[in-house]
C-alpha cells in the first residue's frame, strides 16, 4: 500500500474519494489541519502525495506553496469539484503538480493518483542516500524519579539545538510520560508500530514530532499493552531508526528487565542517574555492577541530579563509593522543574540561561564530539566533566 494524505473536509466527495484510492490499493489517511499536515510530513520525510481539496476558509495555494518550498520532492494535487473557480496560473506558482476534478469518471482520477503515486516513488528514489548511523544514549537507573525523563528530553533538545536529528524512544512502556514532558500528543505509538508494521519500514509513520523537533517513539498507550513488545521489537525499532536520526535517546523504566537490558545493549552510551542519598547511591552501585557483568562498564558515564550540600557525603564520596568519576552533575531545582514538567516544557527550553540548561548544553557537547568514546587515551570512565562540582 502506497500513502495519500489529505486535509479533511466532510461530505460525499470525500467518501467517493476514498473509495477511488482503495480501489487503486492506495492508503488515504485525513489529516485534521495545516499544522499536523506539516508535523506529518516532517514525520515521513515528505515521502507521500499530498491531497488539497478546496476546502472552505482553506487557503490550498499557500498552503500548497509552503509544502513544495519545504518538501521539494512531494506531489501536491489539489482536488476541486469542477474547473469552476480552479485558478491554473495560481496553481502553477504555488508548485502542484496537478490537479483532481471530482466531476471526472473515477478512472480519470485513479490515472491521476497513479501517476502522482509514480511521481513521487521515481523521485524519492533519485534523492541522494543520506544514510545517518545514530549514536545510541540510555538514560537508566534503577530506582524510580531520579530524573531520568527530565535528562533525556532535555538532553534531547539540546543536541537539536546543535542541528542533530534526534528520537527518543519511550521504553518505560508502562508509565511512560517523554510525551507529556514535551507537550506532545501521539496518534501512534511503538505499540501501534509492533503490531502494524512487522518489516519496520514504516516507522516513520509511528513517530511524532514535538514542537522542539524532537521524533518520539512514544510508549502504549495503556499499561497492559506493554506486554506486547519485546526484546527483539526493542532490537528492530533500533536499527530502524538508526539510518534515519544522528542521535537516539532511550528513557527506560527503572525495573530493569528483558526491555532495558537490550536498551543498554545497543547504546553506545549509558548515562546512569543517581543522587545523593544512601538508598539511591546502593541501588547506583548495583547497577553499575550489572553494567560491568554484562561487559558494558565502558560506556557508562554517572549523572548526579539534584545535587545540594550533605553533610558527610561529598562528591569525591560519590565517586569512591560508586569507583567512577562523575560525568554530570545538576543542581536541585525544584520551582524550575516542577513548572517546566507540568507545561511540558524542557527546562533546557524554558530557561536556556539557567545553569541547569547550560549543563543540559555541555552534556550535548561531549555527544556531539565524535572522538570521545574512540579514543584509548580517555577511558570512558574519566570523561570530560560536563556539569562542573558546586
Ligand atoms: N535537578 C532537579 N531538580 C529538581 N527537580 C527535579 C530535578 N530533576 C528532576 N526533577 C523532578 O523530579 C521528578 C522526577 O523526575 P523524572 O520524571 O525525570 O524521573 P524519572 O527517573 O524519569 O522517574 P520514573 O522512574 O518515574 O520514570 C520530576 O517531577 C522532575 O521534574
Ligand atoms: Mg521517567
């Protein structure tokens, strides 16, 4: 199946419509707005023919304009009920490539939508390989609200700032909220995608995109659906979204089973959370002792979130008990944190001056510098401090 997207608009042309592209086993998805039109097609890389039916209040030359200024290589065809009112020189500026009359024989349309179909795969086909080959970053921890979400998106969008492409998958698949934390709604989720898209040559189209840039493959919907997935799906959403994106974020959740271990297993990078209390710093250790048994101590770099003065516990105390040297360390800020999770906006957003979004800022920094893992004179475990003491 092939995919069509078209702005909605009700009535018996869209039904006739839809019934023509089934008839040519052709997919035709409704997209409510503008503005998801363009997430989706972000989404997608463009790659589907876009429908513009002359819809009332709907301006489809300019908005056919911005479509073909922004994805060169999409076939636009607008779709009209008669020539009357159709403005050909207007079209022709605005880039379509064609045009539907509604009152042609369904087989003159289904010629059109074939040909805008041929159109769009030939070109595509033509776009250079820009084959990508993301780094892989695990947030993980094994206690829970240590600030492992709260690292990733804002993680996520600073390496967008540097003109990264970056996803984040959501594998706390029960009670996953990188969504909520980027004020994003999905449509689709990793769920939909293990269920739908077997081949995982589609997951694109379970991706969504934040208003920071940032693709998400968002957890299920419902708890109960996270039994579904699987190591191996965990394995293929990876190398699927490889090629496509230059970094992956992975938030797990803090139970640490078949999903985290192949999360951690097919990062390049794993950032272990902690914080300056007992009961966390236990649980930190163990799991760093996990990550040496499972031979991955090499790529773990230590953040210490909510760092505040302890009595008795400093930072060299941090490093002795835990035998690695902090990656990472940021401040506690309750006010700031609190309000940007509620409004679903990253701190490294909100309040890009903060010292905490600076962190966010240093941290991308170590990423974005290619040379740092492969370098045998820098053991992963004394990084460059991206943080900097108190
Ligand atoms: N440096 C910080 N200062 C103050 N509050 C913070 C800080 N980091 C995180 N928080 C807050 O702590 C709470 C837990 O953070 P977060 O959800 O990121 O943790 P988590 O490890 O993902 O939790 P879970 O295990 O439940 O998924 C959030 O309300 C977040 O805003
Ligand atoms: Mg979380």
């Amino acid at each position: 199946m092939s995919t069509l997207i078209s702005l909605t608009g009700n009535g018996e042309w869209a039904y006739r419509l839809e019934e023509i592209a089934a008839d040519s086993h052709l997919e035709l998805e409704w997209i409510e707005n503008e503005t998801k039109l363009f997430e989706h097609l972000t989404a997608v890389a463009g790659n589907c023919v876009v429908l513009l039916p002359n819809i009332n209040f709907v301006d489809v030359y300019s908005i056919c304009s911005k479509i073909s200024q922004s994805f060169s290589t999409t076939p636009i065809l607008f779709v009209f009920e008669s020539k009357d009112g159709f403005d050909m020189k207007r079209a022709m500026r605005a880039g379509a490539d064609d045009v539907i009359f509604l009152d042609n024989h369904s087989s003159k349309i289904q010629e059109d939508l074939r040909h805008a179909m041929n159109k769009r795969d030939a070109l595509q086909q033509k776009q250079p390989a820009t084959q990508k080959n993301a780094k892989v970053i695990t947030v993980a921890s094994t206690k829970g609200g240590v600030g492992k979400t709260t690292v990733a998106v804002n993680l996520a969008v600073a390496l967008a700032k540097q003109s990264k492409r970056v996803a984040i998958i959501d594998l706390d698949l029960q009670f996953g909220d990188v969504s909520l934390f980027l004020d994003a709604s999905p449509r689709r989720t990793i769920y939909d995608w293990v269920k739908e898209d077997q081949e995982g040559k589609r997951i694109e189209e379970y991706l969504t995109l934040s208003k920071q840039g940032i693709s998400i493959l968002a957890a299920p919907q419902r708890p109960e659906f996270a039994e579904v997935i699987t190591g191996n799906d965990v394995r293929r959403a990876i190398a699927a979204l490889k090629p496509r994106f230059d970094i992956i974020l992975i938030d797990v959740s803090s139970h640490m089973g078949e999903i985290g271990i192949v999360a951690l297993e097919s990062s390049d990078e794993i950032l272990v959370m902690t914080y300056m209390d007992l009961p966390t710093l236990k649980n930190t250790k163990l799991l760093i002792e996990t990550l040496v048994l499972l031979k991955l101590e090499n790529r773990v770099r230590v953040v210490l979130n909510r760092q505040f003065t302890v009595k008795g516990l400093s930072i060299n105390t941090v490093e002795q008990v835990l035998g690695l040297k902090l990656f990472a360390t940021l401040p506690a800020k309750e006010k700031l944190m609190t309000t940007a999770a509620n409004a679903g906006v990253p701190i490294r957003v909100s309040q890009p001056r903060s010292r905490i979004a600076k962190n966010f800022t240093n941290m991308a920094d170590v990423f974005v510098r290619t040379d740092v893992r492969s370098s045998k004179k820098n053991p992963a475990n004394i990084v460059t401090h991206a943080g900097g003491h108190a």
